[in-house]
C-alpha cells in the first residue's frame, strides 16, 4: 500500500510486483462506481504473480483526494488522474482492466494515448442507446429512494448472482459505506450517461469486452452492435455474472484475461486466400449494413433548439415555424431543453408556482399533448417528447445553443489551470452571441438569465485582471465592451474605465463613466 501526492492531491494505490520475473508487463485495474481498490482482491487470487499488478482509488474514493467540485467532476478528471499516476511511477505501456466507471476511464485514456496502452480489457461497460439516457438516469437517482445513502440492497438484489448474505457482498458493503453519496451520485450519472461508443471505435489496442449472462444494469446488447465489426474488438459473455462481474466469477475472468494478454497483438495471417477473402468481405459487409443502420436511426433523432438570440426549432434540419405561440410551447420546451429529464410536480412548480397544483398539472397534460404533437418527427409517430407516468424528458439527440454555451461557462468556472481558463474564456468571449436568451417572462427562466449573466460576468472580470497583469490592455477592453452590451453590469463598466485609464485614454475613460452613470440611473 502506498499513497503518493500528484499536484498536492494525495492518490491511494497498491503495486504488487512480479515474483519470477522483474521485466514483467504491468496490468492496472480501475475499480468500480460503489468500490474501492479492495473490490479486485477476490481477481488477483487467480491472476497470478507472473505481472506486476497496479490497483489504485479514484479520486474522493477508498484513501484518495478529491480536489474538485463533486458537481464539477467528469470522466476527464478521472483520466487525467490515471495519466498522472502512471507517470509518477512511470508505468509505460500497461495493460489496462477497467470495471463500469473504470471500463469508461480505461476506453478514454486508450484512445486520447493510443500509444501508451497495449491492451484494454472492459468489464460490464456503461453503453446506453442516447435517447434512452434521460430515462436511464432518472431511474438511477430514484433508488435511493429520497434517502442519502448508496442502495446497497438493490444492487445485492439486482447487479450480482451471488447469493443474499454472500462473504463478498458484505464486504461491498463495507466499501460502499465510506463512499459519500454525493460522489456515488454523480460518479453514477457521468457512468449511466455516457456515450464511450467513439472512444472504442478510436482504439488501435486489442479490447477485450467482458459483459456476464445476466447483466441486467448495463446491458450489452448496444455495445455489441457497435463492435461486432470492430477487428480490434472482442466481446465475451460470462456464464452467470452480472454487473459484478469481477465477484460473480473471478476465476473465468483471471483466466480469460491472462490469455489475452498472452496473445501476439498481430493475430497470425490467414494462409487460405480465399478463407481470407470470405472473411473480409464478410466484415466489410456486416460493417456496411450497420452503417446504413445506423444513419437511418440517425435521420429520426435530431432535433435542434435554440433559445440564446432567438428562439427556434428544427427537426432534421427542417424549421418548426408554426405553433410555438400556443398552450406555453415555448417556455415549456425551453424548460425541457435545460431539464432534459424532470417531473410534472417540478414542471408545475417552476412554470405556474403560484397557481394551485392540480391545475397547474390539468393544464400541464394539455399543454404537453399539444408540445408532443410539435415535436412529432412528420409521416412517423416518433416524438422527441416522451410522457412516461410522472416523468417527461426529451429523447434521441437533442442539441441546444443555450446548453452548449452554459457548459462553456461551467468548464472555464471549474478549470485549475489558469492558462487553460484563460484560453476557454477567450473562445467563449469570440462566439458570444448578441443578446443572452429569448425573452420569456416566467420566474424560473428569468431566474436562470440572471444566474448564466452573473457567470458570465465574473468569467469576463476574472480574464479582465488576468490580461490586466500581461499588461494587454486592449485584449481586456475589447472583450469588456463585447460583453457590457450582452451582460451590462456596474462591475463591467468600472472595470473598462479603469483598464482605459491605465492605457492612458482619458477621453475614453470620461465616455465610459457617462455611460455607466445613465446605465445606474436606468
């Protein structure tokens, strides 16, 4: 057991060593959503001694730091971390064994350092169709059932084939009780709402996919279409195993990866010419009906909202014109583009907080039939808007330029690195948009005007000052203006007065000061 500090972060890992041979390939294991490092310990029983073995928490996991934000965290910290682990041991070219959030941290980092991996095994790997994500994730949050603790019976129940009571069970348990909820929370959100479908197209390393007989949490039945004619790919049922893979049948597991990483990474070429032939052409054809798939499916899935400078919608590239001036279309759409997965209570009391609850809900069914009518694909019964009991969510691929740009803003917030902060605040200043949002006279969006205004502004003071200290005075004035006319505030006005003072423009500096004196008094 070892604890090293990255970036003043401290990070728990074990590094057991080969016994017969100190030259050995070293294989790392990325835990679980509700585990920690232990949870491998019933795998490297039947692994052997042949590698050396690198078992770590992630961060805010077992005995590691988290530095940021629960709220902040996404899978890109996660693989950062593992990046800056492998470096402080110097670990080059490992073998990597990722387990659900670790499959999805172990695909990330093979394909952004395809040249640092030489094999992925991924177990019980997170891959959900996109417009089933909303719903997937609502049901992820319910299970705790309003309580603050991780649903431990549940997944007793559900994610393993051991039985009830069973000695490894207990002691995930143990594990997933010193794990702080929120962390769980999130950690499950980024697993069930990831997409790792390019990462695994982007590999170049041989992959091995694990998934048991009766998963029934992650299902692979979407990876598996889009792998089976993927040549580096290979997907593996295990017999009787579920989510916990690794518990459920620890033995099968050890001994299927022990021979994969034993294979040469350039299988030996088929000497039949036309056996070779047979097989290509087959590849090529199952990858050429998937493909024709899978644009179809594509056509009956997009939809584009935008709601920053004007307010507009379209359906496979074609613009709805017509209807959105009826039965509160417009702010209830813009409500579902930022809530892609809410309830009709949270609908009600954001839209209509002070008119009585059942009719605020007998209105709301009007009004959602009359929005799903909108949304409905035309010559299909597809609809974006699905109505599932109390839940109502947008599904299939749902863009919108107000979503894009409120994650722009949340990135910049939470970036450590000041170069890097600057360089996103600056994009994000070049494609500011004229005006921030559609008027819509309701409390909750007029609320969330405000909020994104204030973010914004602090953004812009923040890079102000920073350009302020290079001394480029210009840079900072030019974004100042840019946003005062998008965001006015009398923290941006005297900031651009004084940035023209120290660039020695008096003149400037006066018309400024006028302006923000008529701005105060409006």
């Amino acid at each position: 057991m070892a604890i090293t500090k990255i970036n003043g972060k401290k990070v728990h890992y074990i590094l057991q060593e080969a016994q017969t041979n100190k030259e050995a390939e070293t294989l790392v294991l990325i835990h679980a959503n509700a585990v920690d490092l232990r949870a491998f310990d019933p795998l490297l029983h039947y692994l052997g001694d042949r590698h050396h073995i690198l078992r770590y928490d992630l961060r805010g996991f077992g005995k590691s730091d988290n530095d940021q934000p629960i709220s902040a965290l996404t899978i890109g910290h996660f693989i950062m971390d593992l990046q800056e682990l492998l470096d402080t041991l110097k670990i080059n070219s490992p073998h990597i064994i990722g387990w659900q959030m670790g499959a999805l941290i172990g695909a990330g980092f093979a394909s952004l350092y395809p040249n640092k991996v030489k094999s992925l095994t991924i177990m019980s790997m997170p891959c959900h169709p996109p417009h089933m994500i909303e719903s997937i994730r609502s049901h992820r949050k319910e299970l705790s059932g309003g309580k603050r603790e991780i649903p431990f019976e549940y997944l007793e129940a559900m994610a393993s084939t051991l039985p009830k009571g069973h000695p490894e069970l207990a002691k995930l348990k143990e594990y997933a009780n010193h794990i702080e909820f929120d962390l769980y929370a999130k950690v499950m959100d980024l697993t069930v709402s990831a997409d790792p479908i390019k990462d695994i197209k982007n590999l170049h390393c041989p992959t091995l996919i694990l998934s048991g007989s009766k998963e029934v949490l992650f299902p692979p039945h979407y990876l598996r279409l889009h792998t089976i004619h993927l040549r580096h790919c290979r997907l593996v049922m295990i017999p009787n195993a579920s989510s916990l893979i690794v518990l459920d049948q620890p033995k099968g597991i050890a001994q299927l990866i022990n021979d994969f990483i034993s294979e040469p990474v350039e299988p030996p070429p088929i000497s039949d010419p036309f056996i070779r032939s047979v097989d290509e052409s087959m590849l090529d054809y199952v990858s050429q009906i998937q493909s024709e798939w899978l644009h179809k499916l594509e056509a009956h899935k997009q939809l584009q909202i935008d709601i920053l400078q004007q307010f507009q919608v379209f359906i496979e590239g074609d613009q709805i014109v017509n209807g959105w001036n009826k039965r509160f279309a417009k702010p209830l759409l813009a409500y579902l583009t930022i809530n892609r997965s809410t309830t009709r209570d949270h609908i009600c009391e954001a839209l209509w907080p002070h008119s009585p609850i059942q009719q605020a809900k007998a209105n709301l069914r009007v009004y959602l039939s009359y929005l799903r009518q909108l949304l409905t694909i035309p010559g299909c019964d597809h609809s974006f808007l699905v109505m599932d009991g109390a839940h109502v969510y947008l599904q299939g691929e749902v863009k919108c330029d107000a979503v894009a740009f409120m994650e722009k803003i949340q990135e910049a917030q939470h970036e450590t690195s000041v170069e890097t902060k600057q360089d996103l605040i600056d994009q994000l200043l070049n494609n500011l948009p004229r005006r921030l949002f559609e008027p819509l006279d309701i409390d909750w969006f007029l609320q969330l005007k405000t909020q994104i205004e204030e973010d914004l502004i602090d953004l812009v003071l923040w890079n102000a000052n920073r350009y302020k200290k290079q001394k480029d005075y210009l840079t900072a004035i030019r974004q100042l203006k840019k946003t005062v006319l998008v965001a006015p505030s009398i923290d941006l006005y005297e900031c651009l007065i004084d940035l023209f003072g120290k660039a020695g423009n008096e003149e400037q500096a006066i018309i400024w000061h006028s302006r923000m004196l008529e701005y105060d008094r409006n």
